[in-house]
C-alpha cells in the first residue's frame, strides 16, 4: 500500500468511526495508531461493555452493538465485555439515587442471555466475549488501593450526577465512586484502543484513558453515541419506563411497537440505528415524509428485517395490518391454564400477571385503569374484578392477547 493508498483508508476508516457519533476523543492519536495498525497488519482492540443489570437489551443497546459491527467489518478486533462484576456495583450513571446493588445470582441470570441476543446482530465467533469478573475478583486491596489513588474527590465531584446529588444532600455511597475506577480497569485489562458507549457514560470512558495513562498504556480514543429515545418519544428507552423494544422479542411485538412511535421521532430512530444501511429511508425521513404511515411501516420492516430477517418483518407488517389496522383476532392466540385463586374467583390484575400480560403488578392495574385491557372483547374498568371458573379472551393494548382458562 502507497503512502497516498495509506492516508485514504486512514481517512475511510476514521470517517466510518465519526459516523452517527456526538464525540471522537482522542481522534488524533487514533489516526496515529490506526496507522501503525495498518502498516502491521495489526486490529485495532475495540471495547464495548454492557452490565447485565436486566434479562434484556433493547433497541436502544443497538445503536452501539451496530457501531461494533462496523468496526469488525473493518477488520478491527470487537470485545463485548458483560459487566458481570459492575452489575453488582450499580452504574450511578444518569442517577439521582443509590442503584440498588444485584447479588451474584441475579446478575448470572442475566448475564446467560446477553451473549445470545448479541448474536442476533453481531457474528459472535468473531468477537472477543469477556466478562469483567475475570480480573476484579482476582484483584488484591492493594491493587484496589492503587487503582483508587489515581483520581481526587474533586476530580470525582466534576460529575454530573454526583455533583447535583452533592448539592442537593442526597446520599453518595462509597462504592458508587468505585464504578468509574472499575470501568476505566476493564481498558487497561483489555488493552483497549477504543471504547464505545452512550453519552450518558461519558465520564466512565474518560476515566478509562486516565488510568491507562496511570497504569502505563496509551489512552484509549472515545466515541460516544446519542441515547435513542424511548417509545414515548421523550424519555430515554429503558426497560424500567416501559418505552423499549426488547431484541428478544417477537417479530410481531416489535414491528407493532415500532409502528406505535410519534411521528416526531421516526428520523431520529432512523438515524441512529441504521447504522449506515438505510440511506435512502433516512433521507426520505430527514425532510417531513408526505406519507408518515408507509415511512414508519418501511423503517420497522427493516429493524425487525436486521433481528428477525425478511420473514420475521412479513410476519410482523402482516400481523399488524390484521390485528391493529383491521381489528381482527390474530390466529395464533396463546392459551394458558390458570387455577383459581380463591372462592370468590381471581382478581383480574392477577390474571393479567400470571398470563405474562403485564410485568407486575401495579403495571396490571395502571394497564386497566388507563383502559388498555378488554375481557371478551369489552373493556374492563376495574382491576379487582373477579373472575370465575371458564374461558377468557383477555386483550391488552393493540397487540396482546391470551385465551385464558380459569380452573378450580
């Protein structure tokens, strides 16, 4: 490869990097080292960690899975690492309150299902899948010690969220201050070259290249990402709110929930995961759509196409169009067996939760009151209805159903 041959594919690359990106970190001691990289055939070591806080990922964890994807389609080393240590610390951030801590138990639980659902996007063979455990439970006081000394209270106070919770005399706890030290150690144990995340790890991942520098390794670049916003269309998408589009779930659900967004947020959720692939849709999207309702069927056929192929987004449209658009029961109805659950019959928010129609609960009785659940194809108003023994055909939302048969 010729010098001139040489600073294109430096520049190619670095533009594939900065691409759907807020900020590039480093950007010019990457591009020196890229080049060394190149000229010895050498990956570069990219690292993105996720802790396994909840079962699930969801689009949002997708905007920066699909950047790892396009570093490994130039031919760069990805790593996934599972914060399988960090999740029984709590990342603090974007919080205004201690994050209750997992026990191991829970965060193994977790952890099992990650690896998979990142298959549905990344070829997982050819990633570098580690867990964070592998070097933090070995790790002496006195390493600990080190590690620690490397940054002050006043470094540590520059943060956001620790700072307004400071100020406003809400409880900072000891280990939450560890959380940063612990991340930036994942760069020095992995030799990372390059670190993703969303914005609101900023902090994290500039820690990482501080304590690189500490322990004696060149500073990682940076590249943060914007954080997709929920289904809502205001909140950022987290399982806790109620407004994410889990990776696991049906191609149905999901197509149904892509087609659920605002208007308002089809360009931004374009942009942000198609990951350079749906040109033509997000320039369509870029100016007012004429017609909003066949953009927004175009853009969830191809998210549910990336997870659940072609099939999987047919499935979904034609689901939707059925069940949604002309209100007819879909085919495949789940049924479920359910026992009494006392002499009376059973409350309906506890059908709702033993059916896995809703995730608790207070979720169940919200559901209802908000007028989300029909019984028999008629509304319910009251969560404490009692049902007797038979058959149900309970709906929640557009897209949910059971046939539900109560048995004494």
């Amino acid at each position: 490869m010729t010098e001139a041959d040489l600073e294109k594919e430096i520049e190619r690359q670095l533009a594939v990097m900065r691409e759907g990106a807020v900020e590039f970190y480093g950007e010019e001691e990457l591009a020196a080292r890229l080049k060394v990289c190149l000229e010895e055939g050498r990956p570069l070591r990219v690292k993105l960690g996720m802790d396994p806080s909840s079962p699930d990922l969801h689009l949002g964890h997708s905007v920066v899975l699909m950047k790892l994807r396009r570093f490994l389609d130039l031919g760069h080393t990805p790593i996934f690492l599972v914060g399988d240590f960090t999740a029984r610390i709590g990342d603090p951030s974007g919080r205004n309150k201690t994050r209750p801590a997992l026990d191991t138990e829970d965060v193994k639980k977790n952890a099992a299902t990650y690896v998979d659902q990142v298959a549905k996007l990344l070829d997982v063979s050819k990633v570098e899948v580690r867990f964070n455990g592998e070097w933090m439970d070995s790790l002496s006081p006195s390493d600990f010690v080190r590690l620690c000394s490397q940054v002050t209270v006043a470094r540590m106070l520059e943060r956001d969220d620790f700072s307004r919770r400071y100020v406003s005399e809400v409880p900072i706890f000891i280990h939450e201050f560890l959380y940063p030290f612990v991340q930036a150690y994942d760069s020095v144990a992995l030799e990372a070259d390059v670190e993703l995340g969303g914005t609101d790890q900023t902090f994290n991942l500039l820690m990482g290249r501080e304590i690189q520098k500490a322990y004696g390794q060149p500073p990682q670049a940076v590249i943060t990402h914007p954080l997709l916003v929920g289904l809502d269309g205001v909140e950022k998408m987290s399982k806790s709110l109620g407004n994410s589009v889990g990776i696991s779930e049906p191609p149905e659900e999901m197509y149904g929930k892509v087609m659920s967004i605002p208007d308002s947020s089809m360009s931004e959720w374009c942009r942000l995961l198609s990951a350079g692939e749906w040109g033509a849709l997000t320039a369509a999207l870029a100016d007012e759509p004429t017609d909003p309702m066949a953009r927004k069927h175009e853009l969830a056929h191809a998210i549910v196409s990336r997870i659940h192929g072609t099939d999987g987004a047919q499935l979904g449209q034609e689901h939707f169009r059925r069940v949604v658009q002309r209100k007819e029961l879909p085919d495949d109805i789940p049924e479920v067996s359910l026992s009494l659950g006392g002499e009376g019959g059973s409350k309906l928010f506890e059908i709702l939760v033993s059916a896995d129609l809703a995730p608790s609960k207070s979720e169940a009785r919200r559901l209802v009151q908000q007028g989300a659940v029909s019984l028999d194809q008629n509304r319910a108003k009251d969560p404490t209805q009692l049902l007797s023994a038979g058959e149900y055909l309970i709906q929640v939302g557009k897209r949910r159903f059971a046939r539900v048969q109560l048995a004494e």
